[in-house]
C-alpha cells in the first residue's frame, strides 16, 4: 500500500513544462578563417535548454551552403556578422528555419557536385513549412537515409 502512496505523490508532483523548441547554431573554428557549424535542437529557455543534437557540417561542406545558413540567422533576427569563425556562443535560431537549415544540411552532406547542392537547397526553400516539416521528421527518424535519399532524388535528379 505504501508503495502505491507513494507513486501517486510522485506522479502529482511532475508538472508540465512549457518549452520552446527551437534551434542552435554553433561555430566550429578551422584553418584559414573557416568555419563547420553544428546544428542541435532545443527545447527550452537560453539558460536551462535541453538540446539534441541534429547535424555537424565540416567546414567544406558548410561553404556550400553558406548562403542557407545567413538566411536562418538573418530570419532569426541576426546580422549575418555573427556567424564569424571566432564565434563562441552559440546563435539561436527560430523553430521554421531551424528546421529548414537542418533539412538543407541533412540532405547536401553526401553530395559532391555543386550543381545538385544548389538543385536541393532551391527546392527546400521553395517549400512550404508543412512541408519542410513533413520531410524533417522523415529525415531525422528511424528511416532517416531512405528519406533523405528520396528527398535527393525529388529535387535534384541527374
């Protein structure tokens, strides 16, 4: 019976917690003033966020999509100025775009031809958010590489 009791004064005790999900760049210094950049999701405030982590971009791969990469930070209410190599904190950026950049990201890593990068980053956004948001959660579960192989193919079939 006691062990009844106190399982239900546990359960009562746990509330919810509103968290924010959001996103959070992190610069990744290199040689030559470069820069990789390491994507996590969060959820929560600044201070006490839990974060998982979505993608970690090399520096060559992160020249590629540098373009992608300024829009979410200027979306998210940065000057482009903050993406630096000499960055240290780490720069929040908004659920949608978060989720746009980790799509990009996601699905460019493997590519080696220019042409077919910016084929997929053009067609990512140039979708809605429904859809950025249907094919992220494809691309981050448990058939992640089929997603993000059909997501290639969809937008940049050579």
């Amino acid at each position: 019976m006691s062990a009844r009791r106190n399982t239900a004064t546990r359960i009562r005790s746990l509330t919810a917690v509103g968290a924010t999900r959001a996103f959070r760049i992190t610069v990744v210094p290199a040689k030559n003033d470069s820069y990789g950049i390491v994507l996590e999701e969060t959820y929560g405030e600044t201070g006490n966020a839990l974060s998982a982590h979505v993608v970690t971009a090399t520096p060559v791969q992160t020249g590629r999509i540098t373009d992608a990469v300024f829009a979410a930070a200027r979306s998210s209410g940065h000057s482009p100025s903050v993406l630096a190599f000499t960055r240290k904190a780490p720069i929040q950026i908004h659920e949608v775009e978060g989720v746009r950049l980790a799509l990009i990201l996601l699905t460019t890593q493997p590519l080696a031809k220019h042409a077919r990068v910016r084929a997929i980053v053009a067609g990512i956004n140039s979708m809605s958010v429904e859809e950025t948001y249907y094919w992220y959660s494809k691309c981050i579960g448990t058939e992640a590489t089929r997603a993000r192989k059909a997501l290639r193919t969809l937008l940049a079939d050579d």
